[in-house]
C-alpha cells in the first residue's frame, strides 16, 4: 500500500498501542499524520518521532480535532484522561476505543462530543501480526468510518464484527486474555514434563515448541476444526488417550476453562464502571 494520509491521533503508545503502530507503518500510513500522546513515551515511540515523523506530544491545544482518536491507555486510567482529550473529539472524529471492560455508553459520558464510536479488542499477538480483533460500531458510525476502523485493526491481524456490544466481555475472557492460557499451558507442561523425570530445560523446550508448533498447524490447517485436529494426535488405547481421558474427564480442562473464561468475562464487566 502506498503512504496516504490519515488524520489520527493515538492516546497511549503503551505495547499494544506500538504494536498498532508499527503494523500501520507497514501499512503505507503516513507517520507524519500520526500524533500520539503519551506522557511516558517507549524509546520505540521516540524512535517513530525522531524517523518517522510523528507528532509526540504537542499541547493539546495544538492538535486539530482528527479522523480518527484512538484510545489505546489502561481502562483504569480514563477517568484522569478524559478531561484532557475530550477537546480533540470533532463532530466528524471516529472515537476507536480498545479499552477493555469501557462501554460505549461509558466513553460516550466521558467523551459529550463523540458520536460514531468503535470499541475494538485486541490480542497481543497483535506484535507479530498475527492478532485477532472483535469490534462493535455504534449505529452512528459511518460505513467509511467502519472500512478506516477496519484498516487499521486489521494492520495487525484478523478483524471479526459484533453486531452485539455486549460480546465484548466474552471476547475480552477468550481471545483478549486466551494468550494468557496459553502460556500457562506451556508452562504446565513443562513442569509436569519436570515432575515425570526430564531436565527441567530440557522439559521447557520440548513445550514449549510444541505448544509452537501445534499453533502453527492450526493455522496450517484452517479447514480442519480443532477437535479434528486433536483426534488425529489420538490413537485408541495410546498415550495420548491415556492423558485425555484426565484431561477431558468431569473436573478436566473443560470445566477450569469455563470458570477462567466466566471470570475474566465478569472482571471484564466490573471494569465498565
């Protein structure tokens, strides 16, 4: 894609906000159209200042009203925010929100003048350009305003639409926080493959790359569902079978995951307030 303009302000360049950032720069989005504020900028965030032309940290007064204001800071931290950049909010600005847990309804009060308001949740393998996002528009949004959200989501990884705001919740409890349990799952493993006699390195390489690598098939094999992924890896009356049938058994990883999912989607929930 070639460097065009787009009028964009980013609020916070935190990881995922760098994350955002340098997938646009792959994009062809001009830098010099890009202006973030953040008060504790990442050497990477003045690196982009210094060579590629964004804007670091103007007064605020400075800043003319954009296309696009995306919120990338910490949920918890809106409510000291919001008094500063409410004055960048235009009657033509998409508010593009990936704060967890922050209802539209809840910027909206924090943010009077914005009208269309996309709220977005990424995922952290977003750094490598292979995160996944859900996102849900507000009825105002405009079928351009849509296309530009889906751009610049999509500029580090696949892009889902909700139809219904109050997914998000679930989707921050699976996908959001799902790198999460993934590590843990290495992690597990690897102390397990400890516990059953290995040299503990020699345990944490091993699941790790298969962790690696069974990731990779997935995404290989994306007409095969996962269940039918698993039941390839399992002969009848094998090893396999043996640790699946603890694994799948009444107090399996099924029943953990479904309280893990129904908790984070509760704490996500708390955060709204």
């Amino acid at each position: 894609m070639t460097e065009r303009p787009l009028s964009l302000v980013l609020v916070g360049a935190g990881k995922m906000g760098s994350a955002l950032l340098g997938g646009w720069f792959g994009q062809g989005i001009d830098g010099t159209s890009i202006t973030i504020v953040d008060p504790a900028p990442s050497e990477e965030t003045q690196m982009a200042a210094r060579y590629k032309g964004v804007r670091l940290n103007p007064p605020i007064a400075d800043i003319a009203a954009p296309a696009v204001l995306f919120l990338a800071i910490k949920p918890q931290t809106l409510d000291d925010a919001a008094p500063q950049i409410a004055p960048l909010v235009g009657p033509q600005t998409l508010v593009l929100s990936i704060l967890a847990g922050k209802t539209t309804a809840n910027l909206k009060a924090r943010l009077p003048a914005a009208s269309g308001i996309v709220r977005a949740m990424p995922n952290t393998p977003a750094a490598i350009r292979r995160g996944i996002s859900a996102a849900y528009a507000t009825p105002e949004v405009s079928a351009a305003q849509r296309a530009t959200a889906d751009e610049l989501l999509s500029a580090v990884g696949r892009v889902e639409w909700l139809d219904d705001e109050t997914h998000l919740d679930a989707v921050t409890a699976v996908s959001g926080s799902g790198p999460a349990y993934v590590f843990l799952l290495a992690e597990c493993l690897a102390e397990a493959g400890a516990a059953a006699g290995l040299p503990p390195d020699l345990a944490a390489r091993l699941a790790r790359t298969t962790v690696e690598g069974s990731g990779e098939l997935m995404h290989r094999s994306p007409e095969k569902a996962v269940s039918r992924l698993r039941e390839e890896v399992t002969s009848p009356g094998g090893t396999t079978a043996a640790a699946l049938t603890i694994l799948m058994g009444e107090s399996g990883l099924k029943k953990i995951m479904d309280a893990a999912v129904e908790a984070a989607k509760r704490r996500a929930a708390e955060l709204s307030g």
